[in-house]
C-alpha cells in the first residue's frame, strides 16, 4: 500500500527536457520527460547531456556570433571559465574545468549559442506543461518518463506518476533497471507501461560497454514480472556492432525474456549517431564515431528471428 501523503508541489526533480509529439514511446501521442542523471556511461549514449545529475553548459559553436560582434558570455561569467578561441576562428572555449555551470552565459546570450541541460521542476510544472500543451492524454496518449535513468531520482518519478494517476493521465516509463528494486517497485505502482532495456546477457561485456554489471538489471526484470504480472512490458535492445550485434547475442537475450510473463513486445534498435554532435557541445570526445549504423535488412532479419522464438511462447 501507497503509505506516501506528503504534498507533491515540494518535491522537485531535475528535468533536461520535454518532448512533445513523441509517437513511439507508448501508445498515442505522448509527452516524453526526460530526467537528468544516469549511472550507466554507455559508449553509444545519444543523450549525453543526461548523463550527468548536475545542470551542464552545452556550445553551439555554429550558432555563435563570435566574439568581435558579441562576446557578452566572456564579461558574464564569474569563473573566467569563457575565453577568446584558441583556433583561427572567431568563437569561444570554454574550459570545462573552471566552469560551474551556473548559467550566467546563458543569459546574455543573444544567439542561443550556449544553452544549460537541467532544470529544476516541480510535480506541478511538469503536469502544467502536460496539460496546457498539446494534452494528449485527452485523446489516447499520455506520459512518458524516461531519461537519463529514471531510478536516481525516485522519489520525484514516483509522485509525478501517482499525480498522473490521479488526474486520469496514462502513464509509461523507460529503464535501465539499474537501481534499488524497492524504488522500482514504488514507481511501477503507477505505470500503464513499462519500457526496460536488455543489453546484453554477457556481464563482464556489459560493463565493459556500459560501465555496470548487468545483474540488477536482469534481477529486476524478474521481479518486476513476478510483482507487475498485469502491467505491460516492452523489452529493447538497442543492437551496437562489435558489442551485441550477432545472433548469439539477440538469442540470449530473448531466451532469457521468454521468462517474463508480462511480456508483450520485443523491440530491436538500431544504433546511430545522432547524438554525436550533443558530445561536442558538451566538450567531450564521441566515442564510437567510426562505427557504422548496421543495415536496416539485418536488423530486420534479428527481429524476425527473435519474434519467430517468442511467438512459440504464450505471452500477452
């Protein structure tokens, strides 16, 4: 029983963003709210800006005026963190080092060129943007919390949902499982839909790539069936070549899942960088920028062969 009374208007959570119109993460249309803060460092991760718990200076250096026709961001900041290029260009640095983000740059920034990841939000924010957007939830859709992970900041999941809840709201949430199962087992009390990743099955690689084990996470997802036998859960891989792109890979994965009671879709995912520009602007180094995306023809034959093994298990 649900033995939490305090006031949701109190509490706030650290939000980097808010997608409107999103149509695929969860039925209808949906607003999806991105919280800040992840303890996996995925080497493929499209939303570096959510890594991080604390808000972050992002640089856009294409949309910079420079520094001979502005160079307001140089006189505003207290940390001296902001200097002239050190390139042939006429832009800024930043030094990561020095820097407190405490978005002062920000605000004089006539061209948006610099922008802060994470703002603090209360339940009541969040909803008010819900409701006096687009209101989707009115027809079919809904809301969506993802990240990030959602799990660092549980407390504030967990109300914002019950609010939902309240209001007549659809609600769906996308995890790692990486976390304590009771704060899992608190959020997904009020979730229509739950969204897990599976990544691989292989711990020590999983770590390698992801930078934890994969035992919480898998642990989880049992329990999570086992408590939630009613609640929907769609399961993703998202496929990264030279880390779990082989059918060897896909297998274990969905021979492992066949366990789960409640579930009622597989979802294959595609790697891309597309979020490889989000790394510049945060000052960091991508990764895997010589990877290839893998072809669509051979996603779709692993999606075909993982549907062809859970279509000879009954599950909704």
């Amino acid at each position: 029983m649900d033995n939490d009374t305090g006031s949701v208007n109190h509490k706030l959570g650290r939000v980097f963003n808010i997608q409107k119109f999103s149509v695929h993460d969860g039925p209808g249309i949906r607003d999806v709210v991105f919280m800040k803060g992840c303890p996996l460092r995925c080497l493929w991760c499209c939303n570096p800006e959510s890594q991080n718990t604390f808000p972050e200076i992002g640089y856009i250096q294409n949309k910079c005026i420079g520094i001979q026709e502005c160079g307001y961001c140089i006189k505003a900041c207290p940390k001296k963190a902001i200097t002239n290029s050190t390139v042939e260009t006429p832009k800024i640095d930043i030094d990561r080092r020095l820097c407190d983000h405490c978005g002062k740059c920000v605000d004089v920034c006539p061209a948006r060129a610099i922008t802060l990841f994470g703002q603090m939000m209360s339940v009541e924010d969040v909803i008010k943007e819900v409701q006096g957007g687009n209101a989707s939830w009115r027809t079919g859709g809904g809301i969506t919390v993802s990240g990030g992970e959602l799990l660092l900041q549980a407390d504030f999941v967990h109300d914002l949902l019950k609010e939902c809840k309240k209001r007549g709201i659809d609600t769906a949430i996308e995890t790692s499982g990486y976390g304590d199962w009771r704060e899992l087992e608190r959020i997904c009390r009020h979730c229509n839909l739950i969204f897990y990743d599976v990544k691989c099955m292989d711990s020590d690689k999983h770590k390698a790539f992801t930078g934890v084990n994969n035992e919480v996470i898998l642990d989880n997802i049992l329990k999570v069936a086992s408590q939630f036998p009613e609640t929907p859960v769609i399961v993703r891989t998202p496929v990264i070549p030279e880390f779990n792109d082989s059918w060897k890979d896909i297998k274990a994965i969905v021979e492992f899942i066949t366990q789960l009671q409640n579930l009622t879709e597989y979802e294959l995912m595609a790697y891309h960088a597309f979020g490889e520009p989000k790394y510049r602007q945060l000052g960091r180094k991508y990764r895997l920028e010589r990877v290839k995306p893998p072809k669509k023809e051979y996603i779709s034959d692993l999606q075909q062969r993982a549907n062809a093994i859970l279509k000879k298990k009954s599950y909704k």
